[in-house]
C-alpha cells in the first residue's frame, strides 16, 4: 500500500509543478518594495494607450490596407438599435405575465370591518348619537336618526343632523341646546353606532354579488370579500363607484401600490362597485424585482413612466424595447436615461438590463499591513502595484508568504473533489458480487466509501492561490473580490492530522519534519508515514521529504486507509492528499 501511495505522491507532485509553471516569471521582493520597481507593473495612475508612432512601417501598412478592406461596414454598431438581443428569443407576450397588484387580495382586507367613528364620516339616516347633558339641566338618550335626517332633543325639538361630520357632531348639538339653556350647560355627543350598508360589486371581480359593511369601509375591502379582481380580465387602474345611475368616484389601485393613497369614499346603501375590462398592457422583465404586466392609463406610456413603476434591481443601465409599430417591428436598446423619453405602447416588452461591466475591482487585503482593508482598483490591476502600494510593518510581515483567496479558485477545488468523490462511488459500489464472502466484503466497503464521501463533501475549500515562492512572487492579475493574506511573521510550527499530540511547537531552524513529529509523540496507529505534508503558509502543500519546514508552517500527517483493497485505498489517499490541499485539513477517518 505504502508503494502504491509513493506512485500516486510522485504523480500528485507533478500536477502540481505543471500547475505552478506561470509562476516563472515571479519578480523578487525588493529592499523598499515587494516587488521591485523595474519589473513592476505600471501604476494604476499611469496606464496609457502605447503611441501609434511607435509602430512599424510593416504594421501601418497592414493596418491600412484592413482600412482599405473594411471602409463600408455593413451597419452602424453604435447605433441604438444594436444591442445584447437574442433573435431566437421570442418575445414575452404580457398576457403570461402576473399583473402588477396581483398579490394585492392577499393581505386580509375582509378581515376587519371598519367601525365608521372616524373624524370624517358624514352622519346618515339609521345612526345612533349617544347625548349626555349636565349642568343647568341633565339629559341622557341615545337617539336615532330619523329618515328625515334629524334628532329629537327632548324639551327642545328636532335638529337635522344628516351630512354633519362626526367631528362637527357634538358641536352642532351644543349650539342647538345652548340656544335653550344659554348658561351652566355642559354637553358631550358621540356616535355609538352606525347603519350597515350593502354594496354591490361586479364587474371583473372573481365573485360578483352584494356584500355588507359600514359606510367607512375602503373599496378594498369589498373587492376582498368578492374575491379580488380578475387577474386576467379585470383593470387594476378603472374602478369605479356609482351611485343612483351615476358614477361618484374613479379609483387607479396603482396609486395605493405605489404611493398608497386611497381616496376616502363613504359608502351608503345600494351603492355598486364596478370593476373595468383591463385595459392596454405592457410586459416588463429582466433585472427587475418581480416581472409584471402593467396596464396603461391610455394607449402609450413613456419610458419614466415605466421605470417609476417597475422596481428596478441595482446596476441597471440599459433597456431593451421590443414591439409591433405600423411601420413594422421595433427593437431598440437604449441607455436607461435614453429610455424615458421613448414611448411605450400596448403590447411591447421592456426589458432592463445591468449589462455594463463595472471598470473598477474591490480588493481585500488581510494579515500584516497599515492602512484600509479594503480598496478600489482598476479592473487590469495586477498584484505587484497593489502590494507596492501598501505599508507594512517590516519586521514583522513575512514576505515570501503572500497569498490569495479566491473564488473562482474555491469553486474548482470544491468541483474537482466533488468530482473525483462521484468517481470513487461509480467505480467501487457497482461491483457485482461472486460470492457470499465478496459480497459481505463489499457491502463493508460500501459502508466505508459512503462515510468517507459523506465526510469529504462537507469540507469547504479555501480557493488559496499560490503566488510566492521562496523570495519571488507571481504579478498577476487581480479579479474582484480577491483577498490578499499578508502573514505576520510566526515563531511556531503546527502538527495536526494523525500524530499522537497535535499541538503547536516553537520553530527550530534545522529541525525536519520527522523531529517536530517525534517530539510530538510520533504517528498516530491510523497514520500513514508515506503521507506527510508540509503546508506553507503561502498555501503551499509540499511532501515533507521535498521541502524544508519554515516558521508558521503546518506539519499534517494523513490517516491511512482503512482497507486492504490496494486500489481502493489508492483512490482514497488520492483524495485525502486534495482534500488537504484545498482545504489545509487532514480528515479524519
């Protein structure tokens, strides 16, 4: 088994030496700076376009004959006609779309009926007036509103209350009892209870029929009871009240969606509700919160409006307008400021878009440093001008251990684990059994796999990216989001993995991995002493035989597999050694 691990450690470290071939070009760290100035990239603030008088007579030549080839294009790719538009697409027709206010019904407006005491509502033939006089005279009765519209008040007469504002009540009936009782009178009106009404509802509504409430319940609590508007048919913006053969009040709900004003509407008995045929509409998707169809008010809309309605996802900056015309079909793509000033009609598709790339990446830096840990680089920063830019304890930072964390790198590492794990089940859970020996052999190994599998799929990869070696680093390029890890300078050593202490000693210049294992206690009965690895803190993972242990390193020893099947536990050391790589974990079987 050890032999079959030598094969497979010698293999994995070729793989490594081919991965690490662009870093042959890695610049040394520099007294001042880490990378040194004469084979640094340009600053950031310095990067201009090369001087066409610097080329050839050869290129100006080719250059001007490809002039010469290619003086009538074909068509103007500046226009705002050209954009990202797919002609395979077919275009999203706004009758399969959800209408804007579709959830509206949903919130429970059914739920309370309103009690109709608001300061507003106008008093009506039916109420009843709770009446409490003291003073030079009492008086207590609760009195009813007659058909006329008035109120006795006893020893003094009828008084018309009808279309007085709750709020205009009690002093209305003061005044009425004061002009009997001019002195010493104190008076207190309030309105206990109200007439309901019944209201007819039609229309495009799921469930036409007349429903009951108070006079100030809002519309929408009549539309619930009738179940909501049609989501097909009915208008979310042409409601309308009528009253006696004529219509009160129109009501656009996109008013309430968006801003949420509701008109104040007292409603009386008889009164009918009538919900429109949906008008004209218009499909808008793309990198917006929630794709709607949304009516218009008349037969075209602009461009603002659209976008005023439509809540908009960050980073938008271009429109695509599609659409039939009289003169044919329309597609434009327009910038989002272009867009609001384009005319929007019935049937066109908008769709908003957040396609211009950003020019500027946001950097992190950890570990040893002064300064901010975040910034803000040009998108062709590399990372030889980043580091050069950042002050540094010098005593204390240990150069020769940069390194980045990045996700892309994370996303590889966590695929190609992920990949050799579904190799491992295809290859060793499909074998048919010979006999009852081998199958029971078999189904102890498929025990085995299925722990380790489970065990290694939950292991997160770190996606570091090497990018020093010895006293050299790599300039590449930097991509957004990395993290760049500057270590502190370290006087220990870790031992982790399959030894039997596991803890942190002090570095020892000259001390092998061997002698910090043998202080540690030694291996581990489930160790594999073939399988040592020296993971450097620039994320480096070496054999321990090929490297020499520095200070901040980490010494792991990797457990043996626990099968006497030699290709079996090839495949699971083969793992074992990327899980350690990607991860800087040794996993315990």
């Amino acid at each position: 088994m050890k032999h079959a691990a030598s094969f497979f450690r010698a293999g994995c470290l070729v793989a490594v030496a081919c991965l690490n071939v662009g870093l042959a070009h890695a610049q040394s760290f520099g007294s001042d700076n880490i990378v040194p100035q004469d084979q640094q990239a340009l600053p950031m603030t310095s990067r201009v376009p090369a001087v066409a008088g610097q080329q050839t007579q050869q290129q100006q030549g080719q250059q001007a004959q490809q002039q010469a080839v290619n003086d009538q294009p074909r068509a103007n790719w500046n226009s705002a006609n050209y954009g990202p538009i797919d002609p395979t697409q077919v275009p999203v027709d706004p009758n399969m779309l959800p209408p804007f206010g579709a959830n509206l019904f949903t919130g429970g407006f059914r739920g309370v009926m309103a009690d109709g005491l608001n300061p507003g509502y106008t008093i009506k033939p039916g109420d009843q007036i709770n009446l409490r006089v003291w003073g030079g005279t009492e008086m207590q009765s609760v009195l009813t509103v007659d058909s006329q519209g008035n109120i006795f008040l006893p020893g003094i007469g009828p008084l018309n209350v009808q279309g007085t504002s709750n709020s205009e009540l009690n002093a209305r009936v003061t005044a009425a009892i004061k002009s009997v009782y001019p002195e010493n009178v104190e008076v207190y009106t309030n309105l206990q209870g109200v007439q309901p009404v019944g209201v007819f509802v039609t229309g495009y509504v799921t469930n036409p029929g007349r429903y009951s409430g108070t006079p100030s319940d809002s519309m929408l609590y009549f539309l619930d009871q009738a179940g909501g508007i049609d989501q097909a048919l009915g208008s979310y913006r042409q409601i309308t009240i009528k009253r006696g053969g004529r219509t009160v009040d129109t009501i656009d709900l996109y008013d309430f969606l968006i801003n949420g004003n509701m008109p104040q509407t007292q409603f009386r008995d008889g009164d009918t509700i009538v919900v429109e045929e949906r008008g004209p509409a218009v499909a808008v998707v793309g990198d917006v919160e929630r794709p709607f169809r949304y009516e218009l008010a008349g037969e075209t809309l602009t461009g603002g409006d659209v976008t005023n309605l439509a809540r908009l996802r960050s980073g938008v900056n271009h429109v695509l307008l599609r659409g039939d015309r009289p003169d044919g079909p329309l597609a434009r793509y327009l910038t989002l400021d272009e867009f609001r000033t384009a005319n929007v009609e019935k049937g066109d598709e908008v769709v908003f878009s957040a396609d211009q790339r950003s020019e500027n990446i946001v950097v992190q830096v950890e570990g040893s440093y002064y300064g901010p840990s975040r910034y803000v680089l040009p998108r062709d920063a590399h990372l030889g001008e980043f580091l050069n830019a950042i002050s540094v304890p010098k005593s204390m930072t240990s150069y020769q251990d940069v390194s980045i964390r990045r996700e892309s790198v994370k996303e590889q590492q966590e695929e190609s684990l992920n990949e050799s794990l579904d190799r491992l089940e295809q290859t060793y859970l499909g074998y048919p059994a010979r006999t009852t020996g081998e199958g029971e052999i078999q189904v102890r190994q498929a025990e085995l796999i299925e722990r380790f599998v489970q065990k290694a799929r939950q292991t997160e990869p770190t996606g570091r990216l090497v990018v020093a070696r010895g006293d050299s680093i790599a300039d590449i390029r930097l991509q957004d989001g990395d993290v760049v890890t500057i270590p502190e300078s370290s006087d220990s050593v870790l031992l982790s993995g399959e030894v039997t202490i596991p803890q942190a000693m002090v570095y020892t210049p000259g001390m092998s991995a061997e002698d910090y294992i043998r202080q540690a206690g030694g291996f581990t009965p489930r160790a594999d002493d073939d399988q040592v690895l020296v993971v450097h803190r620039n994320g480096a993972v070496i054999h321990a035989g090929d490297t020499d242990v520095r200070a901040g390193d980490e010494i792991m020893v990797l457990p043996a597999a626990p099968t006497s099947n030699i290709e079996l536990a090839t495949s699971i050391t083969q793992i074992l050694y990327q899980v350690a790589v990607a991860t800087k974990v040794a996993l315990d079987l």
